[in-house]
C-alpha cells in the first residue's frame, strides 16, 4: 500500500469530497518510536483524508483513534480484499507468486482457511477453532514454559557477550520457541520452523511443513493450536490453511515488540527505572509500551459494503478505507501527552492488536510473552545499554498491504 512520499497541494474544497487535500500517501518517514509528522497533519485536516492506494485507486486514510475504532468494529465494513488479492498484493507482480508456485491441496487450503479475507460467519467459525487456546486463562497456562523459554535464551545471550545484537540472538528466538509451544510443534521439528518461518522459504515448503506437524500429531494429540484443529470439525484443507497462516503470523509481532521495547526503554530512563523499581507495573505497563511502539502503520484495508456515515463523513459503498494504528495510538483527543511514553497511564484501547471481530486472535498470549521477556532482560542485565538501532532510521515499510515497521538490528551492551 506504499505511496510516494508527499502531500499534495490543497483542492478547491468544493471540488473534493474530504476536507483535505486529495490524495495523501501512507508516510514513509516514520520510525517506530518517532511516527511521521504527515499523520498529525492528516489527522488535525479530518477524522479521515483521501488516500491513493499502489493499484492507483482512491480510498481513505484514518489517523483518527475514535474513527478508526468505529470502522474495525462495524459489520459493514468488510476484510474480504477485492482490491488486494492476497496472492496478487499490491507492489508486488504477479510473476512472483508464478515463481513460487503451490499444488493444488495447497491452493486449495488459501482457498476455504484464508482468515485474512474472510468475514462473518466464515471468519468466525475458523477463528473458533483458535480461540480457546488462547484465551487469558489458557495463555496463562503456558507461563512457566514461556518463562523458562525466556531464561534459556536470556543465559544464551550473556554467553554470546558484550555488545550482542538483542533482535538476532534474543528477540526472534524467544518468539519462536513460544509460537511452537502454542501451536504444538514437536521437539524434532523446531528447527525446521526456523529454517523456514524465520526467513524467506517458497510457499510450498510452508504447506509441506504443516502437512508433516498434523500428520505426526494425529497420533500424538495435546493441549494445543494443532491437536485443537485436528479435534474440531474442519475440513483437511480448512486445517492446513489455518496453520499456514497462525506459524507465519503473530511471531514477528512479538519479536518486534520486544526489541522495540528494549529501545524505547532504553531511550527514556526515568521509565526504565520506574520499571526496575516497580516490576508489577509490567502487568498494565506493557499497554503503554505496546501503545508507544506499534508496528502496524496501516492495517489490512476494509471495504464498505454499503454507503455509511461515519462521524460526519459520507463513506460510498465500495470504499476502501485504511486505519493507522500507529497514528490512531497517538491521537492528542483520546490520549493526553500522546508522545510521551508513560508506563503509569491507562492505555488500554489502544490499535496496536487492531480492534473488532478481526483484532489479533494472539493478543493475550503475545502480552504475556512481552511481559515474560522485558522482566527477565531487564533485571538480567542491571547495565542494559543501547548501541545502536537500526529502527532508529526511517525504514520504508514492505510494498505489500500491511505496511509495518520493522526491529532491526538492536545492538545492546551490558
């Protein structure tokens, strides 16, 4: 959904639909603890600008946390792509997915499991199949192999030394060991889910991977994502879709989040040592760090099914429609001193898990993943100092439909 960078000049307000000028771009001059100015501009204009989308078409823009809610929990606003095929997404040709061919049962799982362009009843029904697993009390039943996890890779990186970079030999690790405990990945096949979801590998190496984990585990069947798919009612194909999306999704989110906290942390001290003070203000706390630090600058686009106003805004049918995150969690009308990271407030609410009926299905687990990993770093390492950040720089976010912001390589010392 990139744009090139750049407002154009004010329309005659008669002639444009919007109270701003038409059309804005998605601003690529952010970095995640310092967002563009663009967004404060766009959002001071309207609840939502005109905003012209890769393929050339015309949609809106929300930089607007109230708006923004109000389109993520409306039913009338749907996530199937009709502008975006998943498997034609914009900025990227579709010679590429030719040459990254799949077989037919795998075409055949993005086909019926694909929850990312599905709506109600459909979404609902897949997502059931997920939910119990992680829910807060079933997170929570995973905590003592989270924390150890966590310690394992904490001790991994002091034997690494000073300087080490945080986002290579801590943050990645831990989120995959995590993200194979919940789905159930066997011990032997951990590895492989490195090799293959920590990097780029072709697709049908993804569908030949969760083809081997459910064929094992059907004889094997546990408290988990996978043993959960197996016992419910979905079809072979709805199984494999679902898998192929859960191990390629949410990982990432956390391992980003937790360099990203790191960074953030270590940029605002007087945080960092209200932390180390107070080690329960993680529990609420980590709304606050999750709030300052998303990483999702627009999330997937939703498309109106009928004409609906929103907030004064006439919104067609047909209409794609945007909502930032990163812009929506730093809106002055909904939190006070937005830019200041304070771990004391209230931050619940914020867009960093999205919001509705298509919010982040690992919320829970994630939070609970975060908290385990900023507690141990931080008290394993009483002199934790930054280096350096790659974040630190304006990275363009990947030409796809979900911009996000990226870890990089975080360079600690102790």
């Amino acid at each position: 959904m990139n744009a090139s960078e750049g407002t154009p000049a004010p329309q005659d307000p008669a002639k444009c639909p919007y109270p701003f000028p038409t059309p804005v771009s998605v601003p690529v001059d952010g970095t995640p603890l310092t967002p563009s100015p663009s967004f404060a501009a766009y959002r001071e204009a309207a609840p939502a600008v005109p905003l012209r989308y890769a393929d050339g078409h015309e949609g809106l823009l929300t930089t607007n946390w109230e708006f923004a809610r109000s389109i993520l929990e409306d039913p009338r606003f749907s996530l199937k792509n009709w502008r975006f095929p998943l498997d034609r997404q914009a900025g990227a040709a579709h010679s590429q997915v030719e040459d990254d061919p799949i077989d037919a049962e795998a075409e055949e799982a993005l086909e019926v499991a694909n929850l990312l362009k599905m709506d109600a009843p459909e979404h609902g029904r897949l997502r059931k199949a997920i939910t119990g697993r992680l829910s807060v009390r079933s997170s929570r039943s995973y905590q003592e192999q989270v924390h150890e996890n966590v310690r394992r890779q904490v001790e991994h990186l002091l034997a690494v030394g000073s300087p080490a970079n945080l986002t290579v030999e801590f943050a990645e690790p831990v989120s995959a060991y995590d993200h194979c405990l919940v789905l159930g990945v066997a011990d032997e096949f951990v590895p492989e889910f490195f090799e293959i979801f920590l990097t780029s590998s072709p697709r049908q190496r993804k569908h030949d991977y969760v083809r081997k984990v459910v064929a094992a585990k059907r004889s094997d069947l546990g408290e988990d994502i996978t043993s959960d798919l197996i016992r419910s009612d979905l079809t072979p194909a709805e199984i494999e879709g679902v898998l192929v999306l859960v191990m390629a999704a949410g990982r990432d989110t956390v391992a980003y989040m937790i360099a990203t906290a790191t960074n953030m942390l270590l940029k605002n001290p007087e945080q960092l040592q209200l932390l180390r003070a107070n080690p329960q203000l993680i529990e609420t706390g980590i709304e606050e760090i999750l709030r300052y630090g998303a990483m999702f600058v627009t999330l997937f686009p939703r498309t109106a099914t009928e004409d609906v106003d929103i907030h004064g805004i006439r919104i067609a049918k047909g209409t794609t429609v945007s909502a930032s995150p990163v812009a929506g969690n730093r809106d002055p009308q909904h939190w006070e001193h937005p830019d200041t990271l304070d771990l004391t407030r209230d931050a619940f609410g914020h867009l960093s898990f999205g919001h509705g009926q298509h919010g982040c299905v690992g919320q829970q687990y994630a939070r609970m993943q975060l908290k385990e990993a900023i507690t141990q770093l931080i008290a394993a390492m009483p002199d934790l100092s930054l280096v350096e950040a790659e974040q630190d720089e304006p990275i363009r976010p990947f030409p796809s439909e979900l911009p996000t912001y990226h870890a990089g390589d975080v360079i600690i010392a102790w």
